[in-house]
C-alpha cells in the first residue's frame, strides 16, 4: 500500500462574534488533517463577507457519507454551471 493522501471532509464547529452576540458557527471544508481543516476553516469565516469575528474552535468530526456525498454534488453542479456559462459567453 502506497502512502497516499486523501482528502475528506470535515464539519467543524466554531463559536463566532457577529455583532455583540456570540452563537455557534458550523462550515464544511475539506481536508487532509483535522489540524488543516479546522485552519482554512477559520481563514474561512474571519476572510469572509458574514460579519463574523474571533472564531473559537469548539469541535470537528469527519461528514458523514450523505453529506460528503450531496457536497461532492453540490461542487460538481456548480462546475457544470461555470463550464455552460463560459461556453455561452464563447458563442456570443
């Protein structure tokens, strides 16, 4: 067996400020290590556009299978989409 490594994805759970308010924060990334993913996890949320602050990590477990699976499904629909909208911008 090879050493390989294979990417999974990871729930991790944050508790976040938005305001003056402090609530618990749940994102999806997907990763090759727990420590990996809960760090682009919280670039995810402190880079973006939610308002949100000073995440704290709480928690992360690998997506279950019905997860990964509509994610996974999720990023292809969005691929089809760009590929038909650029070969439409192409046409004209």
């Amino acid at each position: 067996m090879k050493n390989e490594l294979i990417n999974v994805w990871y729930r991790v759970t944050f508790m976040v400020t938005k305001g003056n308010d402090r609530y618990e924060y749940s994102i999806f990334t997907e990763g090759n290590s727990e420590t990996g993913a809960a760090v682009s996890a919280a670039v995810g949320i402190c880079e973006g556009s939610g308002g949100l602050s000073n995440p704290t990590f709480k928690s992360i477990r690998i997506a279950t299978y019905g997860e990964a699976e509509s994610l996974d499904a999720e990023l292809d629909a969005i691929a089809e989409r760009e590929q038909k909208e650029q070969k439409e911008e192409g046409d004209e």
